[in-house]
C-alpha cells in the first residue's frame, strides 16, 4: 500500500484530502507542522509528500528544498499560492505537481492515481531496459533505467522524478523534436498551453544537471531535441 504524507497546518483540508485518499486505498498520515513531518520522513520516507507551503512554524518550498538535499522525494504542492512565479518556483525545486486552493478532493485523487500510474510505468518499462550508451561529441552518458543510474563523463547525475521522466521520454524519442504540449502530456497528463513554462523550468534544470555539453537541444518554436547516438559497445 503506497505511503503518502499530508503537511497542512489547516486541520478541515488536510482531514478531508486523508479521508479521500484512504477511501482510494491509500496509507496516509497528515501533519499540522513542517517539525512533526520532519520526524516521521526520518523514520519513514514517503511514496509521496502533499505539502502546503505556508505553514505556521516555516516555509513549504524550503522545507522541500532543504529536504531534497539528502533524499529523492515525491511531491505534490498543495497551496493557496496561486501566482505564476510561486507555480514555476515549486517545479523549479522539482514538484511532480502542483494543485492550487481551493480545489476537489476529487481532483486531487486523481492527480495522486495519475502520478503513480506513471511511476508504474516507468518503472515496468525500466525492468525491460538495459545500460545505454550514449554519445554526443566529446560527452559520454550512461543511461540504465533498469537501475535508475544516470551519468555523466563518468560523475553520477541525481534527477527528481519528474527530471527523470523527460529525460527518459526525450532519448527514448532521441532525435525528434518533442514539443512542450508532448512533454506535459506525456510525463504530467498536462493539456494547456499555459503550463508550458513549467516545461521550459524543467528543461532548464535537466541542464544544469547534465552538465556543459548541450545534450537538450531548443528548436526554436517547436519545442525540444535530445542530441546524442547510442554507441556500438552497448551490451
């Protein structure tokens, strides 16, 4: 039964969001305070956190910040910050989603079963897979989905979840240019246009990542390119 944790300093929402989700067969402990989750994630980590950011003894997003510092985390915001920049700053500290106050339990469900679908996936498709190599110019990656290993001239490269997600569906389609509506709708189950900046956030950060060879290629107006050959000495 998968984990979830619910930190939320407003007692009716965060009650209400446990009752909906343990009635869709999830495990779920919910947390007024970012002190209390702070405790119970070092004696168990999550399958996933639904954090809300203004909280009474701190700040949600570094809390976050702060937390995937020392471990890979699952997480959906849960806020009344509803402004562009506070969206595109959650999926800049790598959020899987981001829901806005108010909003449906029911869509919140939902997001919560969509996102594991696709954790599902990917981690079914992975156990199919094995190491890539992959070339571009003088940059080396090594590529194992099987074991959720990423690196880069030989220095291992930490995603997020999400990160991990585009990067797999952009070499997995290496060479086609995927827009940003194929990348919401394929790794977020996203279909408006006005997300697209979050496509753009989670590119930019993948960069960063991936070091200074130009493996993400922008095609200007179309969308993304992954750049890079799979070597003839993969096994």
């Amino acid at each position: 039964m998968r984990l979830i944790y619910i930190v939320e300093d407003h007692q009716v929402i965060r009650e209400g969001v446990r009752r909906y989700l343990e009635l869709s067969g999830y495990s779920v402990l919910g947390f007024g305070t970012l002190k209390t989750a702070e405790q119970a994630i070092s004696v168990r980590k999550p399958d996933l956190i639904i954090q809300d950011v203004m909280l009474p003894d701190g700040d949600g997003f570094e809390f976050i910040e702060k937390l995937r510092k020392s471990m890979d985390v699952t997480v959906i915001f849960m806020t009344a910050k509803i402004a562009e920049d506070d969206r595109i700053h959650g999926f800049e500290l790598g959020a899987d989603d981001y829901i806005c106050k108010p909003f449906s339990p029911k869509e919140l469900v939902l997001r919560v079963q969509a996102l594991f679908r696709r954790m599902d996936a990917a981690a079914s498709s992975e156990k199919e897979s094995t190491l890539l190599k992959i070339k571009a110019g003088s940059g080396l990656m090594e590529f194992d989905p099987e074991a959720h290993i990423l690196k880069v001239d030989g220095e291992d490269v930490n995603l997020t979840s999400a990160e991990w997600r585009i990067l797999s569906l952009l070499i997995q389609n290496m060479s086609r240019i995927m827009s940003r509506s194929d990348i919401l709708k394929e790794c977020f189950d996203y279909d408006s246009e006005s997300y697209d900046r979050i496509a753009d956030t989670h590119i930019k950060n993948l960069r960063a990542k991936l070091g200074p060879y130009p493996w993400i290629e922008t095609v200007r107006g179309y969308g993304y390119r992954f750049i890079g050959y799979i070597t003839s000495d993969n096994n």
